[in-house]
C-alpha cells in the first residue's frame, strides 16, 4: 500500500470514504510524522495527536453507520497558530499570550472540524504572523525541509509568516493546514516550499476568533499540496458569520465541483511593472514559462499596467503597523496573557513593562510605527496618504482586470533565503512581499502555485491575482499552472 | 521627517512598551529607515481621491436587539472571560491599585 502520508486532501477523503483506509490509520500515519519532524523543523508549537486521533474515530464511528462524512471527511490538518482553539493554547508565537487557553474556537476551525477534519497540531508563525520567514516566532524559527544542491547544509527559511504551516505540509507532517495572509503570508511560504496556497477575496473567511494583526486585510486561506485541495479546504472554511462585521454575506461557491483548467476565452494580464530591475533570472523564466503554459492552455495574454505597484509596499508598511499598534493595545496583563509587575509598579508601569516582555523585536517595531504614523500631527502625512494610495492601487486593478480576467506574476522576487540572511535589515525583509502586498491592499483573490525548481534546485511560485470574488477564475487558472508544471519534486527527507 | 531619541520615547510611551536607553538607540537608526523608505509616498498625485475605507463593498449589518442573541457572545460568560487574567480575584480582573 501507499504511504498514506504522500496522500493530499482529496485522496484522503476519497479513501476514507471508498474504505481504502480509515480514518484513525490516516491520523496516526501523520501524527508518526509530526512526532519525527519536531526537534529538525520546530514545525509545531504544540502538536495534538489525541485531538487528531479523536476526530478521525468520530469519523469512522460515522461511515460505519453509512452517514455522510462532511467536505474533509477524514483528513487530519495543521492550524496555524493564530486560530483560537478551545482548550487548546493560542500564542501567535508570542510570549505575551504563552498559555493563553481559548474558551471559545474560531468560526474557520470550527468549520472545520464540522467538515470532518481533525487536528494535528498548532502550527508555528511569524510572531503575531509579522515576518516573512518565520524568524520572529517566541518559539523558535521553522526550518524549511528544503535545502540548496550544493551540497552545503545551510538551513533556509520556509517563508512567513505561515512558515509551520509551509514546512508541515512540504514535509508531509500534513496533507494541509490553515494560513493566513496580511500581505503574502500565505502565498509567499507556499512559493519557498513548492506547495499551493490560496488567499480569498476579503472577507471570505470569518475572521473571528483570528489572532488579529491588520484587520483590513488579514485573510486566512488554506494551504495544501495542489489546487484541488486548495479548492475542497477553501470551501470548507469560508461562509458568512454575523460575528465578524466584514464577513462577506454571500454563498460560497462550488469550487471543486467547478475546476476547469481550459482558460480558452480568458485573458490573462501581465503587469510591465512587476518587471522590475536586477530581478533574479530564474524568477523571470519561471514567470514566462507560466506565461507560455496559459497560453497553451488557450489563454490570451495582455499586457497591462498597474502603475501604482512601487507604492504598495511602503503604503503597506504604514496601514498595517497603524492598524497593529491600535490592535495589540489589547494586550495590558490584565484580561488574559503575561503580566509582568515589578515591585511597586502602578498600572501603567505594569502595561509598560508586561507589553517590554511580551512582545518581541519585530512586534515592537510595528507597533512603534503604527503609534507614530497615526499620532497627532503625522496622521494626514502617513495614515490617510496610505490610504488614498491604497485607493489609486485598487483602482489600477479595477481598471487592469477591464482588459483581462486573471493577472499572472511571480510570488516572490527569489526562492527561498537562508535564515539568518536577512534579519539584520528589515527593509531588506520587507521586499519579499513586494509582489503578494498590492493585492492584499485590494482585497483580491490570489494564490502562488509551485512552478518549478530554480538552480539551486528550491521551488518558486507563480501567483495568479482574481477579481473581488473570483477565487474560481484563480484556481482555474492555477490549475492549468499545475498541470503543465507537473511539479512533483519534493524536498530529500534529511529529518 | 525623522525622529530622534526623545520622539521614540515619546512613542514607546504611547504604544505603553517600556524600552531602555540602549534599545532606544537602536531603534532610532531603524525607525528612520523605515520612515524614509515610506517618505516616497509623498510623491504620488493623491488629488481628489478618497482614503480607502473598504477594501470590499460591504454593508454595516445591525444584529437584533435581542439579550443573549448568540449564546456564544451573549452575556453570563464571568467565568469563561476570566480564565485566562493572570489575576483574577472574587469575580473581577484584579489591577495594581489605582486610586490613592
């Protein structure tokens, strides 16, 4: 028989329910795997195998009666470590809310468990998902199950801030796990480990119950090993909840049942300023062989412009601090999470002092952005400048997606970086994103497909960006990627 | 604009995040960097265009005026809310003292 662990979502299912396996046979399969991978890739801060085993015995108990087994029936997921889970520890991979025991399950996790899946275990993150490589985690950096073929040993980065999640699933630890993406959290690990992740239009997937970093643009997706998958878990966590304000009220699309890869009829733009200079070689003959693939895929290409690229990243960078440093003041010792309270210490030297210890480098910073753009004085300068800039960049979509209905550009300006590379300049860091922050700004559908592999034999992604809604187009498109990529490397078991 | 040390104390002090004179230091360097790198947006024509306010057009629900609407969110949760203080004492959150 297979390895069950090589089995991704839909095969898992399908194999529950036809018999070829159970349930619990797949979630101790994984759980064999997460046990292994712990101490080489810290993939996991708290790993649940009885919460797995649980959830897959429900589900046997279930087909044994004959009832239907829900949308994942049987297949057993990472959570990224920013979902609230009941009784289950929460941190965000922060000190401040080490411990803190939810009493209440996000609206996307309770989903899926309703839908059959069964947890494996509380993935690592970026510190409050703010990173792009998994290096600010309290607990630890994630180390991508990839490595170069030079034969060196350099431990890279999995991409961030859902950098567990990318390990877990490259690393067959699962066959998929929840994301969620600000400004490329998603789509950027899934590129550094050559799997497939799909962040939905906003307002898709409840963001309540969702450690909060930039409510207006925090999204979460699912992150899995093709875009069928994708597909199956997107439809499982989306939906309209009354408690989340900017939840979408609409119904969620059939977008398994509706993959098409035919892109005959469709017109794929491709932004000129994503073109950018002293880009890396293998980035832009990945994008052009993805070119080439829609095309034989019966896409029209069009050149469009969106001419406001160059702004999003420091627009990015002033929305989402000021929306950070207003969201993390919730963070006082005094309602859940660490309190520090030095001899004699008043209220506000307790704030003080808990907020010093709980909150690492990176966290601060932002905060300190954030509190600083929308002080008094600076606000109209930084804040509302932003704002009118993120205004002219939904627009340039606007007008771009007039003259096509998919756009197609690489993920990420390189493969994936060596931990350690980068840490020293955060604007060096901050680049990483500069292709996944416009369309987090516009709200838009968009995911990173594994393309191929660079010289140095690490993956890259390709990302398709969707009309508001549209997560169909962007996962057709996706898959018509996929087919001809027919990427099948996977990283040397070194763990 | 840049700041200096004594406007990234001001701001620590506002964003309630205690710092130490040397961690001061250093982030002045970074903090300018930052600021500007995202100076340039000053460059963009932003006449006559509204701030983004919603990424997706959506409408402001208003839920029922009802007690306990949804049992999750309702009230009578003292318990549950105070699980995880770090001190929580007869039913309260408890805080250093604040009135002398």
């Amino acid at each position: 028989m297979t390895d069950i662990t090589e089995l991704g979502v839909a095969a898992i299912r399908d194999g529950v329910a036809k018999g070829d396996f159970t349930a619990v046979e797949v979630a101790e399969a994984f759980n064999a795997n997460v046990a292994a991978a712990q101490d080489a890739l810290n993939a996991f801060i708290v790993a649940t195998p009885e919460k797995a085993v649980e959830a897959a015995k429900a589900i046997d108990a279930r087909r044994a009666k004959g009832e239907a087994l829900g949308k994942m029936g049987g297949v057993p997921i990472g959570m990224k470590d920013l979902f609230a889970t009941h009784g289950v520890q929460t941190t965000a991979a922060s000190h401040i809310l080490e411990g803190f025991t939810p009493e209440y399950e996000s609206t996307v996790s309770q989903k899926l468990w309703d839908a059959g899946a069964g947890m494996l275990g509380k993935l690592n993150l970026d510190q409050f998902a703010m990173g792009s490589s998994n290096e600010t985690s309290y607990f630890g950096n994630v180390i991508s199950p990839w490595k170069r073929n030079d034969g060196g040993n350099a431990p890279l980065a999995p991409g961030g801030s859902s950098g567990g999640s990318s390990a877990a699933v490259s690393a067959r630890l699962c066959p998929a796990a929840t994301g969620t993406d600000t400004g490329g959290s998603i789509r950027q690990p899934a590129a550094f480990t050559g799997i497939t992740g799909i962040k939905p239009t906003y307002g898709r997937c409840s963001r309540w119950g969702v450690v909060a970093f930039a409510s207006s643009l925090d999204q979460a997706g699912p992150m899995a090993r093709d875009t069928r998958d994708c597909a199956i878990m997107l439809e499982a966590m989306a939906g309209f909840d009354p408690k989340d304000a900017t939840s979408l009220d609409m119904p969620v699309p059939e977008w398994e049942a509706n993959l098409s890869a035919d892109m005959k009829g469709k017109k794929v733009g491709i932004p000129r300023e994503y073109r950018m200079d002293g880009m890396d070689e293998d980035v832009l003959k990945s994008w052009d062989q993805g070119i080439a693939w829609l095309k034989e895929a019966g896409a029209e290409i069009v050149d469009i412009s969106l001419p406001h690229t160059k702004y999003a990243l420091p627009a990015y960078y002033i929305i989402a601090p000021a929306e950070a440093s207003s969201n993390l003041a919730r963070y006082d010792g005094v309602r859940y999470g660490l309190r520090d309270l030095p001899d004699g210490a008043n209220l506000q030297d307790m704030y003080a002092a808990t907020r010093a210890a709980g909150f690492g480098a990176e966290v601060k910073r932002r905060i300190l952005i954030g509190t600083y753009v929308l002080s008094a004085g600076f606000y109209d300068a930084y804040y509302t400048q932003a704002q009118k800039v993120r205004t002219l960049i939904s627009h340039d979509f606007k007008n771009a997606f007039t003259e096509c209905d998919v756009i197609l550009a690489p993920t990420a300006p390189s493969a994936a970086f060596g931990l350690g590379e980068n840490v020293d300049d955060p604007l060096k860091m901050y680049l990483n994103d500069v292709f996944a922050v416009p369309a987090s700004l516009a709200g838009l559908p968009a995911m990173s497909v594994p393309a191929g592999l660079n010289r140095e034999g690490l993956p890259l992604g390709l990302q398709v960006i969707g009309k508001a809604f549209d997560e169909q187009g962007v996962l057709n498109a996706g898959l018509a990627i996929e087919q001809r990529a027919g990427f099948a490397a996977k990283p040397d078991k070194w763990w | 604009m840049s700041v200096d040390t004594a406007t990234v104390a001001k701001i620590a002090s506002l964003a309630r995040i205690k710092v130490s004179e040397g961690e001061l230091e250093a982030m002045v360097p970074e903090l300018n960097g930052i600021l500007a790198w995202v100076e340039q947006l000053g460059e963009v024509d932003v006449t006559g265009i509204e701030p983004m306010t919603a990424v997706i057009p959506n409408t402001l629900r208003l839920r029922d005026d009802v007690i306990d609407a949804d049992p999750l969110t309702g009230g009578g949760k003292r318990d549950a809310v105070l699980a995880n203080a770090p001190a929580a004492e007869h039913g309260f959150f408890g805080v250093p003292k604040v009135i002398e």
